[in-house]
C-alpha cells in the first residue's frame, strides 16, 4: 500500500499542494475545535450568572459578557491559581472570537493574557512539595497554550522555542500526558512551515519517553499519532498517514464513548477531529494519487468504504454531542459556533465523495445544520406567546440547565433528558409540531424523512461555511424511492444576476415587474439550481409530481414555479411546488381540504381617493360575497358553498385570533395588506394597524392562510438562529399551509389570483394545488402578475 500511494519519482506539484493543504486544513479543524472547547467554559459562566445568556443579538456580545465577567472575577481573586484560570479562560475567548473572524474590539491581546498568567506561575515561592506540582503543572499547560497561540498566529518559530521541552521535564508532574500534545503542537507548527519530514525524529524522541516512564497514561499516545500522520500526509507518504490516523483513533475510542471517559467531552472532541483526519487522508489518498489501475482500485476501496463509515461515524458522534452539551439551545455558544463550521467540513467531504451513503449523510447534515433555527430568537420572544406556551417554554429552559449538572451521572442525565422530551411533547401537543422543533430540535432518521415526504420529491439547499469562514452552498434532492443526491454547488450568472444585479444593472428580484414570463433569466436559474436528475424527472411530462423545497437564506423569495425545465415550459406546469422552512419539520400528512368556514381580513382602498395604502380588494369582495363597502370592509366569518351570508365579526385581527377557541373554529384566514420589514419585525399593515411576526407569534392561527402581502412570505436567515419571519410565526401558531408573497407583488394580478384559490377551496381543492391551478390560468402574462406567491408547508 505504501508504494503505490508514494509511487517512484517525484510526485506532480499540484498533488504536493493538495496533500499539505490538506494535512493544515486538519490541523485548522483541530485548533478550532480544542479552541472552541476551551471558551465553552467562559461562556459557560456567563451562562450560569445571567440566563439572558443563552440569546445574545451577536457572537461578540456573548463573548463580550464573557470576558467582563471574567475580568472582574481575576480583579477579586486572591488566589494566584484562580487569576490564572481566569486569565487563561480570558484567553480562550479572545483567541476563538479572532479565530471565527470576530474579534472582540474591547479584549486584551492573548499574548499578554498568556505572559501574565505565567509570571503569576512565578510570582510566589513554593511552601510545599505539592505547591511545587502545582506550579508546574500550571506552567505547562500556560506553556502549551501559549505556543498554540504563536502557531496560530504565524509566529511558528516562537512556538516551537515554547514547545521543545526535555521529557524531563513532565515525569512524576501529573501532567504526563501533556508531553504528547506538545509533539503534537510541535508537529503541527512544522506542517505550517512546510517541514512535515523533521516530524520523523519527534515521534522516534516521543516513542522513547513512552518506552522509558512508567507512570505516564498511555491514551494520550493518541496525539502523537495525529499529528505523526498528519506529518506524513503533507509528505506524500499517504498510506502510512492512514495507518498511523488509524491507530490514534482506535487507542482513543478504547478510552472514550462507551468507555470509561462517556462524560469527557474533551475525549470526545478529540476523537471527532481525529475522525476527520482519518477521512481527509483517504480523500487525498484518491484525489493525489497517479492515475493507475491499481491506484484507482485501491482508492476506490478505501476512499469510498472506509471513509464513508468513517464519515458517518463523525456525523453520529457530533450528533451525540449536540445532545449531551446542549449547544443547539445555546445557539451562539463556542460549541455550537464550531459545530456549524465542522459540518460545514463534513458536507464537503460528503460531497467529494459522491457515494449513495454519503449522499445520505449530506441530507442529514443539511437538515441537522437548519435545526438550530429559530431556537434562541423564540426564547428571546416567548413574552409575546400566548400564556400556555410561554409557560412550556419557561419550563423547557429551566428544564435543559438542569442537564448541566447532571452531566456526570448517567441515570441523572438521562432523567433531565427525558423531562425535557416530555416537555417538548407537550409543547407539540399544545400547539404545533413546527414550534416544538423550533424550541427543541431533534434529530431524524433519513427513515422518518422519507416517511414524512410521503410520496413527494423533496429539494434541499443548504448555505455554510467551512472551517476556514468561507461559504460554501449545497443541495440534496431525495425522490420517493429513496434515492438521494448530494453535492456543492456555485451560483452561476444567472443566479447572481436575479439576485444581486451587476455594476450596470439592478438584481432583478428588485425589478420584477420588467420580467418577462418567457425571459431567458428562468432557463437559466433552472439549470443553475434545478440538479440535472430532477430535470430529467420534471421533463418526463408523464405526470405532476408534488416537490416540497426546502430553500435556505436567498434562496427563500426565489419564485420557483417560473423557473423553466423543459423548454418554456414553468416548473408550475410540471410540480406542485411547495416550500418547508425545514425538511424535518414536515408532519407527513398532506394538508387537509379547506371546507367549513373562513376569517377574511381585508384592507380596500376607498372609492374617493382616500385610502392610498389600501389595495383592490374588488375580486376578493366578490368570491366571498362580501357586503358592499368603500375602504376596508369589517372582519367576516364565511362559509364555503352553503349559500349564507358573511358574519361580521367585533374587533381586530389580533383580538380575533387572541381567542383560541374562536380562532381555531376557522379553516381558513385570508387576509389582505401591505407587507413590509424582516424577521420578527416584518409586518403587515392592516386597516385596524400593524401586526407583525413578533406579535402573529402570541396569536392562535387556522390550518390555512392566504397571506395577500408584499415580503412576507421572505423568510430571514440569520447566523446561527434561521429561518425566521411573518411565516415562521403563523406556521409555530398552528397555520399547516401559509399562501403568502416573496417579494413586492402587483396588487391586480394577485387580486385575481387570489379569487380564483378561494373558487377552488369551495370546490374541495388543497390550498397548494389551488395556487398552482390560478398560477397556470395566467402563466403566459408577466410572472409579476402570478409568480412571485409561494405555498409553504410543514
């Protein structure tokens, strides 16, 4: 194996790049998970002492929070030990916020913090034998720290100066097993400077002191071969890298999950970047090799077996850890910041691989990632709940810090754990399935996926960053059979050109009411974005299919049903098109008819001029036979199809839907307005005043909503906590399918084709299938007339 992965000769320069590139990205990976591990418990302070914590507006002020508090503590400490915790914790903070490229303006450098730390190590003479240990323990670990900081600031000569210390100096210290983290830092600062072959005398140095103590704890032997292989996969030497991965992580899986280190997440951090190591090498290993028969098969074996289980492992274990530590609810934390960026590095890799598992594996990432969703932002809102479910939520945050303190003991966690769940379900009970996936994400099964999609085409995209910060977007696509496709995608011309517009032109998503429905724009964004498979599908033309689009950030006011897959042909014409904020929050039922009665709001303009902001409400009026009235007619309860006239109803939208009991004895809320504003602020203007998403969150909503409203159907994606907006808000209050506009929308056209939805809701028709129905009546006139409505569905 060795031969054919070295091959004679001097290999191609390109190879060389790959496999150094490769061996620093691991190490990159490392650095910010370790990094991230120490600030977690910063943080983790700050979370202790002020429970508003858990939902800071930035990553900066959590961090901020962080080092406030720990500067104080450090201020009223008398113990040298104690201001050395603090100021190394301090340190954790800064360096992590500058190494996700966000550095806190107020923060002391790390340098310093480090230098301090170690002159307090030095600043008292030792009274004990023990006090001596301490010292030196302290130094160390100060020392270790410090040197990983210089590497990761490019200073790699200072670091190694830090680094090479005599073995001596770690027996009979207790810290034995710290000497192998400095080779392995020592290594990785060789691998930076492009010496990866001066590794070799390092590991022969180490292997001797491992030969030679008797009291040092072998498990950490398992640094020293991660970063021995990292070293010998920049050189070139891939399969003994393998070999070497390999055995690091088998000694530190003997010692951790279900071993006797299942609480130590520092274990299970470890164990994870060593997995992706172990899964980067066979990567290389398939992409640097010569093209031979032999080195394809053997790539082929190992590449596609071996590193997809190995992936999927990593997947698992992170999966894992989200649960136990807690980070989706914390969804600003170190933790969970680092977390998204790792599966940001496990989509590339699942995509470089291109296997069916693999595949598999890009679909629960993409879902996974959207679970931390709107989390934070609903428990930053939960005043604005109706009292029950603010209740629940109460309970719920309550419910999960008691999993910090149970952490060591399983019987205890797996008691918080399940009061948790229980919570939870009550929550879905109470109100809605979405809600309670928001509140408390959790993870699927690829099996109950397929069982929600219930017979559907399902279209995921997925936009994360990878460890180095940069953007990365990908796409899944997953057929009622089973089969599911993954892979990276760019945005092409087209794409670019709706979205963003040039240096001479407007993005045309601003400028909608000049888009032709036959424009060259939807051809274009069709094969951008559509993956060719699915094309195929869609052009067959032997029947409609149902696909639920699972769009992320800018993706979310794209109007899909113009988009064109087989000549002119919309994609309205071959799909019942659907949006899910999240694929996981699907319920696996179709929504059910819209059959009894309905809540329609409208907001008209006057006959006499006044009025402006109102809209042409004329056709609406009609459909629903609503009393004549100039301007805004009063809130009715009508029925479907049973000859009766429409019931007024007292008071506003909000005050109507206050009352659960009344609001859940509509079918159906069509409601008229001006759409405005993002996220929680977005709105709607009504004749009685503003209602936005913060507010739609308390009310109580029916199964089904036509929402005639510029923007609103626009969800936000914030970092870290997406998607949110006036959807999000009526699906989390128990709306099953929301009608709504993406972008600014024609008053007439939407009014006629509002009319026509409501025609067909009489005659039993679901909402979605009635929206495309109306879309097709007018696909061939300029799609700002019927385009740009979505359904969205959970």
């Amino acid at each position: 194996m060795a031969s054919a992965s070295e091959g004679p000769g001097p290999r191609a320069g390109h190879a060389d790049r790959v496999l150094r590139e490769a061996a620093k990205r691991a190490i990159l990976r490392d650095d910010l998970l370790h990094l991230a591990l120490e600030a977690e418990t910063a943080v983790g302070i700050v979370n202790r002492k002020d429970l508003r914590a858990v939902h800071p507006r930035t990553d900066c002020t959590l961090f901020e929070r962080a080092l406030g508090l720990l500067t104080d503590a450090d201020d009223q400490a008398d113990e040298w030990t104690s201001r050395c915790r603090y100021r190394m914790q301090s340190a954790a903070v800064t360096g992590f916020s500058e190494l996700m490229g966000e550095p806190i303006a107020a923060a002391g450098t790390t340098e310093r913090l480090f230098a301090t730390a170690h002159e307090l190590t030095h600043g008292h003479p030792p009274d004990s034998w023990d006090t001596l240990m301490s010292d030196l323990v302290a130094e160390l670990e100060i020392g270790l720290r410090r040197a990983r900081d210089l590497r990761i600031r490019r200073r790699h000569q200072e670091a190694e100066e830090l680094l090479h210390r005599p073995s001596t100096d770690f027996y009979g210290t207790g810290a034995e097993a710290d000497y192998a983290e400095y080779q392995f830092q020592r290594i990785c600062a060789l691998i930076a400077q492009d010496r990866p072959a001066e590794a070799s005398a390092i590991d022969d140095e180490a292997h001797s002191y491992w030969q030679n103590s008797a009291t040092v704890i072998e498990s950490s032997l398992h640094r020293l071969h991660h970063g021995v292989g990292l070293a010998l996969l920049a050189e070139g030497r891939i399969a003994e890298a393998i070999t070497r991965l390999d055995e690091g992580r088998e000694l530190l899986r003997a010692d951790t999950i279900r071993g006797t280190r299942r609480a130590d997440l520092a274990h299970e951090v470890k164990l994870l970047s060593l997995l992706l190591s172990s899964v980067s090498a066979r990567l290389a290993l398939g992409s640097a090799l010569p093209s031979t028969p032999a080195n394809v098969a053997l790539a082929r074996a190992d590449v596609r077996n071996v590193a997809g289980q190995l992936l999927a492992q990593a997947v698992d274990l992170l999966s894992s850890l989200r649960v136990r530590w807690r980070v989706v609810a914390r969804t600003r934390s170190p933790l969970s910041v680092a977390f998204r960026r790792i599966y940001g590095e496990i989509a590339l890799m699942a995509a470089e691989l291109g296997t069916a598992d693999a595949a598999h594996l890009g679909l629960v990432v993409a879902t996974t990632v959207k679970q931390t969703g709107f989390a934070l932002l609903l428990r930053e809102q939960r005043s604005l709940m109706v009292p029950s479910v603010r209740d629940l939520v109460e309970r719920i945050v309550l419910a999960e810090y008691d999993l910090d303190s149970a952490r060591a003991g399983e019987s205890s966690f797996s008691d918080a754990l399940a009061k948790v769940s229980n919570l939870r379900n009550a929550l879905l009970d109470e109100l809605s399935p979405l809600l309670a996936n928001l509140i408390i994400p959790q993870d699927r099964t690829l099996t109950q996926l397929f069982r929600a999609l219930n017979g559907r085409h399902a279209l995921d995209y997925l936009q994360v960053d990878d460890v180095h910060g940069k953007t990365h977007w990908f796409r899944s696509v997953a057929d009622p059979s089973g089969s599911v496709s993954f892979d990276e995608m760019e945005f092409g011309p087209y794409c670019r050109q709706f979205l963003h517009g040039s240096d001479d032109e407007q993005a045309l998503s601003l400028t909608m009411t000049e888009v032709r429905a036959d424009d060259p724009i939807w051809t274009g964004l069709a094969t951008e974005l559509l993956p060719r498979s699915l094309r195929r599908t869609l052009g067959a033309r032997d029947k409609v299919i149902e696909l639920v689009i699972s769009p992320h950030d800018e993706l979310g006011y794209l109007p899909w049903a113009a988009l064109h897959v087989n000549g002119a042909q919309p994609l309205v014409t071959a799909a019942v098109i659907t949006q899910t904020p999240m694929l996981e929050c699907l319920t696996g039922h179709f929504p059910t008819q819209v059959s009894d009665s309905a809540l329609v709001c409208l907001t008209g303009r006057s006959s006499n001029g006044s009025g402006l902001e109102g809209l042409d409400i004329t056709a609406e009026s009609r459909v629903w036979e609503l009393p004549d009235h100039d301007g805004s007619p009063p809130i009715y309860r009508c029925l479907f199809g049973a000859g009766e006239d429409p019931v007024e109803l007292a008071g506003s939208l909000p005050e109507i839907l206050g009352d659960a009991d009344l609001a859940r004895s509509f079918d159906l809320a069509h409601v008229a307005g001006h759409g405005k504003g993002s996220g929680l602020a977005q709105a709607v203007r009504l004749a009685s005043g503003s209602l936005t998403a913060g507010r739609a969150l308390s009310l109580t909503w029916p199964r089904a909503v036509m929402l005639r409203a510029c923007h609103v159907g626009k969800t936000t994606d914030l970092q870290a906590a997406e998607p949110y907006g006036m959807v999000m808000a009526l699906l989390a209050g128990g709306a099953r399918t929301v009608l709504a506009g993406l972008l600014q929308i024609s008053d007439p056209g939407t009014a006629e084709i509002f009319a026509s939805i409501v025609a067909r809701l009489a005659a039993g028709t679901r909402l979605e299938q009635a929206l495309r129905e109306a879309q097709l009546e007018h696909r061939e006139e300029n799609v700002y007339r019927w385009g740009l409505l979505g359904a969205y569905v959970i």
